[in-house]
C-alpha cells in the first residue's frame, strides 16, 4: 500500500481535521523546537542586560 492509498485511507476512516493534524504537527515539530531554542536563548539575553 503506497504512502498516498494510507493517507486516503485515514481520511475516510478518521476524518480530514484529525488526519491534517496530525500531518502538520508531525511536519513542524522540528520548527516548534527550533523556535523554543530561540526563545530561551533570547530570554537569556535580555535577563543579562539591564
């Protein structure tokens, strides 16, 4: 079963909001974390200057 006939599959099963959530936070996990990272180290910034 190709990636695409799954993908239909759980749209039919589960429900287009279910499936396209869980594809986009599977897809921006990775920005989420990076954008975390920046937001601690920026927070580190402005705690050391007054």
């Amino acid at each position: 079963m190709s990636p695409f006939e799954m993908f239909s599959a759980s749209i039919g099963n589960f429900g287009f909001p279910l499936v396209l959530s869980i594809y986009l936070l599977i897809r921006f996990e990775k920005r989420i974390e990076t954008l975390t990272t920046a937001i601690y180290e920026l927070l580190q910034v402005v705690k050391k200057d007054p």
